[in-house]
C-alpha cells in the first residue's frame, strides 16, 4: 500500500438510467393497468363505487412502482477505509445496500477487463451503477454477507483515487494505468 487516507471522505451520487428491462417492466405495467380497468369497467356497472375504488387504486399502484422503484440512484460513501452503497428511490427513502472494508477487496477493475475479471465471471453480480457501461464502470469482487460477489460501480475520479490509494496494487487495475503510476 503507497499511503493511507483513511481520514479522507469522498461521496458520489450516480443516477439510475432507464434501461431496456424498465422500459419493459413499464410497458408491462401500463398494459396490466389497462387490462384490469377494462375488465373491472366492463364486467361491475352495477358496482360502481367499487369499480371506481379498484381503477383508482390500481391506476395509483401503477403509478408508483412506475415513479417510485424504477426512479432510483446510488450513493457511494467512503471513509476510513470503507465502501459503502445506498440505494435511494425517488430522492426520498435510502437503504444501504453494501459495506466493507476496501482492504477486503479481492480484485477491482474496469467492467471489460475480462484478463483480470475472467476469475470470477461465475460469481452473483449486483450492479450499482447507472445501468450503462461507460470508460469508469469498474466490478470489485468482495466477500458479502458470508458470499463471494460481484459488484459494478461507476466511481468518478476522486473515488477511484481513494480506492487505488488503499487498496494493495496487485488488486487494482484501471484503464488509465499510466496517469496513476506516474504520481
């Protein structure tokens, strides 16, 4: 290890991107919703006020699944030395997803470095990105919750400083090796 900066405390928030899954998960919710007002308008006339109370309830479901679970973002947190992830729907309610010690990292490298991630291909992935891969997608491999897993995140330049800082250099690899092994 170069040096620690176990005092330093960098934050970062990357916003979710739509992805094909969620446009079909909306798709499939907004036709569920059709499907059901139909059959509920169609099939209790004579049960007005309960017919409304079901379209009502299920056009306001729709709604927040659709604005709700699908309008998330991730926050990276570390200091002293420790990752953590927090999922945060909506801009309103958190829940943290992942902590650990970085020291603990078995690996981490940009998403298409398949020569140093090949190893561990086989192993669950949990992506805490923003759903896209660009040049700063990277996957760390850590022990979680008792389980060996994969994680993807997208950290910006600051963050991936601190994790390169703290973490030993057999176990990062970047895409900019150069400009880090020059300072």
């Amino acid at each position: 290890m170069e040096g620690s900066n176990d005092s330093v405390f960098v934050e970062q928030l990357v916003k979710h991107t739509y992805t094909k899954k969620d446009n079909r998960t909306r798709l499939i919710i907004l036709i569920i919703t059709a499907l059901l007002i139909f059959i509920w308008m169609h099939n209790s006339i004579k049960y007005l006020a309960a017919t409304i109370f079901l379209v009502v309830f299920t056009i306001a479901i729709a709604v927040f699944i659709m604005n709700f679970l699908l309008n998330k973002e991730y926050e990276y947190t570390y200091a002293e030395g420790e990752l953590d992830i927090d999922l945060i729907y909506n801009k309103s309610r958190r829940r943290r997803v992942f902590t650990g010690s970085i020291q603990e990292f078995e690996i981490i490298a940009p998403y298409k470095d398949k020569e140093h991630l090949d190893f561990y291909k086989n192993f669950p992935l949990r992506d805490y990105s923003s759903g896209l891969v660009v040049e700063n997608t990277y996957i760390f491999v850590t022990s979680y919750k008792g389980k060996k897993a994969r994680f993807v995140i997208e950290p910006n330049e600051r963050l991936l400083e601190m994790l390169r800082i703290n973490i030993s250099p057999q176990k990062f690899f970047t895409n900019k090796q150069e400009v880090f092994t020059n300072k």
